[in-house]
C-alpha cells in the first residue's frame, strides 16, 4: 500500500477516532470483487468507495475504516496521499466464472499412509467436470511393486491377487498427467491424494502438473458450518448422494465431485463466482 506520510490517518486511530466501530464486513469475496470492477474504471475516493461498495455512509471516519480493513492489506489495490484507490500494476484480466472451470476430483486407495514410508498407490481415479458438468473419467488398478497389508486389504476390497497384473504406475503416469494438466486438482481431505499422486508422478516422469487445489472437507467447512462431521460419508448423506463401492477410488471419486458441484452451487448463492475469491472465503478467518 503506497501512502505519503502525514496525509492520511492511520485507519486504527480511525477506529479510536470514531464514535462507532466500523462495520464488519461481510461477503468479502464479492465486495473484492465489486472493488475491483469499479477501480478498473479508474482512481475512487475512499468515501465514494466505501458509499459505492460497502454502502456505507454518514460516519466518514468508520466508513474509510471499513475500508481500508477490506483492501489494505491486498497487494492488488494501492492508495494516495488523497485517499485516492486504484488498481496496482495493470489491471487484472477478469477471472473464469467457477463453472466455466474445469475439474479434476480424484482418489487414490494405498498400501497406507504415507508416500514417504514407501508406501504406494494401488488405485486411483479421476472424475473430470466440465461447464458445470460431470463428463468423462479415468480409473484403474495400479500395481504397487509391494505387498497390500491385509488391514488395507480388508477396508478396500483390493487385494494383491487384484493388481498382479495390474499396470505399474510409470505405466499410466503419463495418461494420469494428461487428465490432470490444466485442471482444479480436487479431492476430498486433498493434502493425502496430492501427496501421493505428485510424489509418484515425480519419480516417474520428473514433473507434477501445476494448478490450483481444492480440498471438498475445506469447503464444507466454509460452505456446510452447520454440519459436525464432513467425512465422506457425512457429506454425502447430507446432500443425498449415493456412494457406489466404498473406499473404492471410482466410487469415491465420483461421490465427491457430486458433493463438489453442490458446494460450489452454495458458493454462488453466496456470491463467490471465481476461484480467487473462492480461495480469500477458505483462507479468511473466522469472525468471533
């Protein structure tokens, strides 16, 4: 934030100046949003920002302290020595609308926890989702060059009899690249599918694709508050989704980019229409 010494008041000694505190700001992403369509018209003063975006008027000093608590600490926005904002560097180019995107939701079943303990994928999934859409996917049993312990075995169904023959993962790592490059990588409880798919992808052909993630129990908790428990099953009870095969990579693939569609429906009904600000609504903390 660019501002000259002595020409505008620090915004905390705003908050102690003013009789009122400054409102809380609700919706961020969108009111984000807003800032940034009126700035790309040019320079606003910060009481016609705070008027034309937060609806705030009347107390100067509370409104210009809204203000600077929605954009002051974005390295997207700079303000003058006049109270002038507008748009640092050039101005963003309009982002894709969350439907327009594409996603890839995936799943991987393992020999256990960790990638870094040897552990290695034993299936996986892909669910891709286009214009809103679920389209095409992409599955199949991996062979881990390891034996599966019979606890795994027992909670997913795949046995070693099952990936015998089953391709080894160098064997499909480039199809696996193919159907993940350029897309939302998205998995529910997304650190462990990440994990694995980008260590194994690594070793196999040197590079991980790159792009954004999203993680379904994240957005849940964002987008569902009210529920206590957003593990698979709980959230598909709640939005009446069906699970095909448990603790199967397709099936659970395909249960959570269903799930994924349903947040991202609540998202825009609550004025979150692009990844950015998708992305500002998980990060920002908790108002007490």
């Amino acid at each position: 934030m660019f501002v000259r010494p002595g020409h505008l008041p620090n915004p905390s000694n705003l908050l102690k100046e003013s009789s009122n505190r400054p409102p809380k700001v609700r919706d961020e992403p969108s009111l984000v949003r807003r800032a940034v369509t009126l700035l790309q018209q040019g320079e606003v003063h910060t009481v016609d920002l705070a008027r034309k975006v937060l609806g705030l008027s009347g107390n100067a000093g509370a409104a210009s302290a809204a203000v600077f608590s929605l954009l002051g600490s974005d390295p997207r926005f700079k303000v003058d020595g006049r109270g002038c904002w507008s748009l640092a560097g050039e101005p963003p180019i309009p982002e894709e609308e969350l439907e327009g995107l594409r996603y890839a939701v995936v799943d991987v079943e393992t020999t256990g926890g960790s990638p870094d303990r040897g552990h290695r994928i034993t299936e996986i999934a892909v669910v891709e989702i286009r214009d809103g859409l679920i389209s095409e996917d992409f599955q199949t049993l991996v062979n881990p060059g390891r034996s599966i312990p019979p606890r795994i075995s027992e909670l997913t169904g795949i046995t070693d009899e099952m990936v015998a023959d089953a391709p080894f993962f160098e064997d499909v790592a480039d199809d696996l690249f193919h159907w993940l490059d350029g897309s939302v990588f998205v998995a529910h409880n997304v650190s462990f599918d990440w994990r694995f798919v980008s260590s194994q992808l690594g070793d196999a052909i040197g590079f991980v694709p790159e792009g954004p993630r999203l993680c379904t129990v994240q957005l849940a908790r964002r987008l569902a508050p009210e529920l206590r428990r957003r593990n698979l099953d709980s959230l598909a009870t709640h939005f009446g989704i069906p699970i095909h095969a448990r603790h199967r990579a397709y099936g659970d693939a395909l249960a959570t980019a269903r799930i994924l569609l349903r947040l991202l429906d609540e998202a825009t009904a609550q004025g979150v229409r692009d990844l950015t600000s998708l992305q500002l609504l998980l990060h920002r903390k908790k108002r007490s």
